[in-house]
C-alpha cells in the first residue's frame, strides 16, 4: 500500500456511508448501526435501493466507455466504498487488463478489505491510498507513486461530495483535484440530488443527518457546476437511469434521485 498513516480502528457505533451504502447493495460488510440508518432512511424513502443498483450500473457504463472509446487506461477513484461485484478496476481491465487503478476511502473497513481491491491484473496495477476527500493534494500526491498525471486520468467521485455539506468546499475540493490532472483527463461524478421527488428526498437527508450520517442531496444544477470549466458528454448531467443506458438486469428504468455527468478537462 503507498500509505504509510497509522491503521485507523473501526468505530462500529457510528455509521458510516461506505457500509450504508453496502447494506442497501446486499452486503455483508456493515454493522448495525449501519442497517439501522440504511432501514431509517429506506422507511422514508423506499427507492434507495433502486438508487444503488442505479448508481453502481453507471459506473460499469462509465468506466467502459472511457477505456473502450476514450482510451484512458488511469482511474483515480475516491470514495470507493466498500469492494462489491464490478469494482472500477474489474470493469476497467476487462477492457484493457493494462489498466491503473488507485482507490481512495477513508473507512477503515474499506482499508481492512483493500486486499480484494488490490486484485489487479499482472498486466496493470491497483492500488489504495487511505485519505479523506478534503485532502486533495495529499491524495494527489500519493496517487503519482501509481498513476502518471502528465497523461490522462479519470477521476471518479460516486456518492462522495454530497459528504461534504458546505457547497463552496464541496466546489473547492473538486477544482483543486481537477487542477491537478492532465489536459485530456476526465471527471465522472455521481451523486444523490432532490431533483426527482423534493419531499422525499428532504426527509431522508433530514433522517441520515440525525443519525449521524450527514449527507447533501444538491440540486441538478449546483452538481452542474461541478464540471465548470469542463466539457461535458452527452447527454449532461442526468438521472444515472439515463446516462447511456443499456439493456442490462435493472434497464430501463425509471428516473432515480442520483444524477451523474461525465466531462473532460480542455
């Protein structure tokens, strides 16, 4: 690992949007200070699950468009969350098995599980980097021991802004990761919005956020302006359900509260 900060302990009484998130996917790694917030905010707002499924197909769609027609073959993933079926790197090297992938979390149960995201190909590389997403630089900083940032990289933030509450911070975290790659490079970032039902939507950050798992739900134009100063792919920032759909399990589908864009760096 390129980390060399102290093991962090798990706290099983707080919870934690990486094991949240795991619980509504049908995983096992959570505890139940998780399930309790993931039941609390499925109450209010039934079609979190659908958002889940949603959001982890987007990134498979994603991830396989920027290797197979874009040609990038360097992930810079933050917010990873706990390793389901199709992690970036899975998806990525089916494409092109060269591919190199760093992982950022700051879960310590995500780190206890790095292992099964460092399952690269011999062709490419995985690695993870233990950081907090307001530390921009630093991550950058320990992501260049595996990715060479004068080529370019995709830099994938799903279900992780709406972490940081302030929009200014939120705005400020993402250009100064974005300062930091290449021309070329690309952004995808996906996360939870009020867009679709309002009512919902507020009840279930007022839930999260009582529980002591805060969490932002923006409107589709403040993730907008997330890509400012970047060009964005069709079809814009939209519904995960509508970004480039496909025929899969769980297409087509109605809209769900998760938008997503994709944009490259000029």
């Amino acid at each position: 690992m390129t980390d060399e900060r102290p093991l962090p302990q798990i706290d099983t009484t707080t919870p934690h949007s990486a094991r949240v998130w795991n619980y509504w996917l049908g995983g096992k790694d959570n505890y139940p200070i998780d399930r309790e917030v993931g039941d609390q905010v499925r109450q209010v707002y039934p079609g979190i699950v659908d958002v889940a499924r949603q959001s982890r197909a987007f990134l498979g769609r994603a991830v396989r468009h920027l290797v197979g027609e874009a040609g990038v073959t360097q992930f810079l993933d933050i917010g990873t969350g706990l390793p389901t079926g199709d992690n970036t790197h899975e998806v990525a090297q089916r494409v092109d098995p060269a591919c190199r992938i760093v992982y950022v979390d700051n879960d310590p149960l995500v780190l206890v599980h790095a292992q099964a995201l460092l399952t690269s190909t011999p062709e490419g590389v995985c690695d993870y980097v233990d950081a907090d997403v307001r530390e921009p630089e630093y991550i950058l900083e320990r992501a260049a021991r595996t990715l060479d940032f004068e080529r370019p990289v995709a830099l994938m933030m799903l279900g992780i802004l709406g972490n940081v509450w302030d929009d200014a911070e939120a705005m400020d975290i993402c250009e100064r990761l974005v300062k930091g790659l290449a021309p070329g490079s690309y952004v995808v970032i996906e996360d939870g919005t009020d867009a679709v039902d309002p009512e919902a939507a507020a009840q279930a950050e007022k839930t999260r956020a009582e529980a002591g798992d805060p969490y932002k739900l923006r409107t589709a134009d403040k993730l907008a302006a997330f890509f400012t100063g970047l060009r964005l792919l069709e079809p814009g920032v939209v519904s995960v359900t509508h970004w480039r759909p496909e025929t899969g399990p769980w297409n087509p589908a109605d809209e769900v509260t998760a938008f997503c864009g994709v944009a490259v760096k000029p």
